[in-house]
C-alpha cells in the first residue's frame, strides 16, 4: 500500500493540536507517516508533540528553530518518506475518510495533485454561516483547464491554491521547497507545482475542516499590503510568459504593476523594505522587455523604459495614453 506523509507544522496551537493530530492519527487510510514540526513554539506545544509521538509509531517530531510556516513545511518535506504528501495546518482538522477518499481519486484518475474542499470553522470547529458555498463539480483536469478553473473562480480560488487541501505525488517536491520568510508562501510554489502535472483531480468532498481564528496568517489582513504579493505575481508573470501564454503573463504582470503604484499601502519604514520595493519595481521593467522580445510588440519597450525611469512616469503615460 502507498505511504502518505502528513506534515503538520506546529506552533503557538497548543489549544488546538491534540483536536489536530487526533484527527490525522484517525484516519481510515492507516499506513501514514505523521510529521510534527514544533517550529521553536513557546508553549506546550513542544511536549504535546513528544506525547504523540510515544503514543504513536507512525509519528515522528521535529524540533528546529523558529523559522516560519514554509521553513516549517520544507523541514518535513526534507525528512519524509512517503510516496504521497499532505500538509495539515496544526489548529485544523481532517474529516476521518479524507486520506482514503483523496487516494482512491488518485488511484482511479492517475492524477499528480488530488484536491478536497473544505468546510469553515470558527475557532470552537462550528461551521461558519455563509463561508461554505453549495459544492463544485468533481472533475479531473489538465494543467490549461486547472489554470482556467483557477482565474475564473473569483473568490473560490482559495480551493485551487491552499497547500492544505491538496494530496501529492511525493515526486512533485523533489526539488521543489516553499519560500522561506514569505507570506502567500502557496502562491508562490503552485505554478511550479502544476507545471509539473499531467492531471489535477478536483472532488467536492468536504474532507478539510478550516478554522478562521484571530492571529492566524490568514487573518493579517489585506494582501496587497504587503510585497510578497507583487513578488509572486512577478513570478507568475515569468511562469506564464515561459509557456507562451503571453497574454495571460501581461495581465498578471499589470497587476503587479498596480500594487506597486499604491506605494502608501507598505511598509517601507527599513532599508530592506525600501530595496525590495525598488528590486521589484525593476523586475516590471524587465518583464516588459522580455514580453516585448518574446512578442514582437515595441510598445512593450516602451513600457518596459518608462518603468526603469520611474513607475510614476510610467503611471502619467497611462493617464496621458488614456
């Protein structure tokens, strides 16, 4: 039978953890290696993992320095075994078939990437009124139907790019790792990790319970208030622009574009911040001079200068084009 790995980091949960690993330990799909990774947690998380891990053969700790949910993730991704890969956030839960149903869609598709829905919680696991939308269509898709399903789904998009719902073929993280230090750490990796698939199996079972609770990552507000946003849209827009579609690669590349003229919403008060505002002020332009010669089009280059003057030069173009 096929192993799965379930990584689980951990940190500053301790109300939550036991409800978390219970319900991976669970799991009608027994042949699993759990992975608890304490990311340095203050609290008494440590020892509940230590716990598990006495109860459980299937469990394995790691204890490291704090470092953030992606270096959480790599730390497990480094150590596992398994011929297929979950991730569970450790103050969610999975629903006890969710492992099983995820394989046998795996097995009878052959698909790279299984996803599952998901259902919302509030912090006491009650379903949120209004945050759980009637269920999507069961599919299996190729790469250029995913990436459809993705950019038409509006606000359903959460569905195609969390790493927490999702079963992998363990191949696909063979030299694939998440961004250290960055928020939207999934945006950052799925196109690298779609690239990569030949099918993207889609099932409406609700088999993640997702708890919204004040303090999580998800809850620090809005992302374009931060550059890690304009960062992965960049990337993106050279992921895109690599398979020719070019198209799609300049639209992504304007949104960039756009937050990074709503100067105000960041933080820019450390030379850090300052020099990655201007790295990825530069990076516009220098997409638009590689959209420009893979397209032929020398309005590109325009563009492409007017964004290396200044990106307020660029803006007055556009109103004056206007």
């Amino acid at each position: 039978m096929p192993k799965i790995s379930v990584i689980i980091p951990v940190y500053k949960v301790e109300r939550y953890l036991d409800a978390c690993v219970a319900s991976v330990a669970g799991q009608t799909y027994a042949d699993l290696e759990i992975i608890l990774v304490d990311d340095g947690s203050p609290d008494n998380c440590p020892a509940l993992c230590d716990a598990w891990a006495k109860k459980d053969a299937r469990i394995k700790v790691i204890h490291r320095p704090n470092g953030g949910l992606s270096a959480a993730r790599n730390s497990g991704l480094d150590v596992c075994t398994g011929d297929f890969i979950a991730f569970v956030d450790s103050d969610d839960q999975l629903e006890p078939q969710t492992l099983e149903r995820a394989l046998t869609a795996q097995q009878n598709t052959g698909a790279d990437i299984v996803l599952f829905d998901y259902l919302c919680t509030d912090e006491n696991d009650r379903p949120l009124q209004g945050q759980n939308p009637v269920g999507r269509p069961e599919e299996t898709l190729t790469p250029p139907q995913f990436w459809q399903k993705y950019f038409t789904s509006g606000d359903a998009c959460t569905y195609y790019v969390v790493a927490w719902n999702k079963l992998y073929k363990g191949g696909l993280f063979r030299t694939l790792r998440y961004a250290a230090g960055k928020r939207y750490e999934d945006m950052f990796l799925l196109p690298h990790l779609v690239a990569q698939c030949e099918k993207i199996a889609c099932l409406n079972f609700r088999g993640y319970r997702y708890a919204q609770r004040a303090g999580s990552i998800m809850s620090q507000g809005d992302p374009r208030n931060y550059l890690d946003r304009s960062e992965y849209l960049l990337d993106w827009t050279a992921c895109f622009a690599a398979k020719g579609d070019t198209l799609r690669a300049e639209g992504l590349l304007n949104d960039a574009i756009e937050n990074l003229a709503e100067k105000d919403r960041f933080d820019l008060s450390t030379p850090a911040q300052q020099q990655r505002y201007r790295t990825a002020c530069r990076a516009c332009a220098d997409a638009y001079r590689d959209l420009a010669h893979r397209t032929g089009q020398r309005s590109m280059l325009l563009r492409a200068a007017l964004l290396r003057l200044s990106l307020p030069a660029y803006q007055a173009f556009l109103k004056h084009k206007a």
